[in-house]
C-alpha cells in the first residue's frame, strides 16, 4: 500500500496461518513507485482489522480465542521482536486478554484520529476515553526496555529492530508482544501516516484504512462497489 515517507529510524515491533487482507490501493497506479510502508503502521492496521465484518451483517473478531491470537502472531512474525519466538508462539487466554486491550486503545485512538469524519461502526458505541487509550499503549510500552538491534541476513536489506535490553532475563511472552503492539502503535500514532488514516463507511464494512489519493473514500474496491449500489438504489427509491 502506498504511503508517506518513512520516519528516520523507527522503532521495530509481530498452529495456522491468518490471510492477509489488508485493503489494496483503489485510485489509479501512481507514476512513480511509493515507498514500502513502514512496518509499525502495517501492524497497527493488521491489529485493528482483527475487529472485521463477517459476511453475514455482524462483527466478527478474530482475536476471540486464544488459537486466533496464535495464528495471527505466526503471521506476522516478521514485524515482531525475535526475543518473542514469533514463529513458536503459542497464546493463552491472559496473552489474548492483554492483547485484546492494546487493541480496544488502538481503536478508541483511530476513532480520535478520523474525526470530524465517524469512526467506525464497528465499535463507535464502546470506545475508550482518548486519555486512558493512551495511558494503555504507553504503559503496555515500558514493561519491556528495549534497544535497537541491527540484523544484515545476507542477500538481504539490513533492518533494525527493538529487542529487550537484557535478553538473558526472562521476561513474559505476553509482556513482549503487547509491549511491542504498542510500541509501533505509538510510532503510528506519531508519525505521518496518521494524518491519512480514515474509516470505511461502505455498507458492512467496518475497517480503518489509509488514504492513498483525494477521491478515495473507501478501503478497497470491493467497498467502493457495494456503496456504489446502496447510492443507486436509495436514489431510485427517491423517485419512487
């Protein structure tokens, strides 16, 4: 997905496996190739959209079990701390608790962030205060002191990623990965991407997606599609 230019140094953070479905770009192909995405704001995205719709007029979560929590680590172990074991990772039900946490103030943040426009109807009822929202991520943050770690793997890109201080102390799985949650929501929140961030209001659709171009106002075609039909049908139920 396009985006803005990527912050200098950023802080690095991610049985089965979850399909991606981060919404693809729906305006016409820029001239010039967009730099890559920063990976914090991808794993913010990731996060939120574990809150989805569910093919069936409801929400769905994907977070709901401890084995969803699992398969969406799995997935995204390329974004997450290698002290975590990423690939290994198995959730319990406090793991998927704090996680779900991290999340609700990720949300409650991204509904801050759209206005004046709604935010989305997934969750717009039960939102957190703006101020605890932010106390959850920047106290989730510190339980684990991290420093920057450079990683060369040959035939690749060299890639910097936060990994705690003393890695031969034990610290919580669960500790590690909300830290790190939070820690690239953090990043998200204050950097450029931010300011393109919207909530797609086509019908069923309750995603948070960013905005690649003037015109566009919905996450993915498909939701373009589906909003196009609902404004065609409303307005020839106008006439009737």
């Amino acid at each position: 997905m396009p985006a803005a230019p990527e912050p200098s140094a950023p802080p690095a953070v991610t049985e089965g496996s979850v399909p991606s479905d981060r919404p693809k770009p729906t305006g016409p192909p820029s001239p010039q190739a967009a730099p890559a995405t920063p990976a914090a704001t991808l794993l913010t995205l990731d996060l939120a959209a574990t809150i989805r719709h569910d093919g069936h007029g409801g929400v769905a979560d994907d977070l709901d079990a401890p084995g969803g929590l699992t398969a969406w680590v799995r997935a995204h172990a390329a974004e997450l701390p290698d002290a975590l074991g990423p690939r290994r990772f198995r959730a319990d039900e406090s793991a998927r608790e704090a996680v779900r946490g991290v999340r609700a103030a990720v949300r409650a943040l991204f509904a801050h962030a759209v206005r004046p426009g709604a935010p989305s109807p997934a969750d717009a009822r039960r939102l957190l205060p703006v101020r605890e929202a932010v106390t959850r991520l920047n106290e989730a943050a510190a339980r684990v002191p991290t420093v920057p770690v450079l990683s060369w793997p040959r035939g690749g890109a060299p890639v910097v990623r936060d990994e705690p201080v003393d890695r031969a102390e034990a610290v919580a799985g669960t500790d590690l990965l909300t830290a790190a949650l939070a820690r690239a929501a953090l990043t998200f929140f204050a950097g450029p991407d931010r300011e393109r961030l919207r909530a797609c209001h086509a019908p069923r659709c309750v995603r948070y997606f960013l905005k690649d171009h003037p015109r566009q106002e919905w996450c993915k075609p498909a939701c373009g599609n589906r909003a196009r039909v609902a404004r065609h049908h409303e307005r020839n139920r106008g006439r009737a």
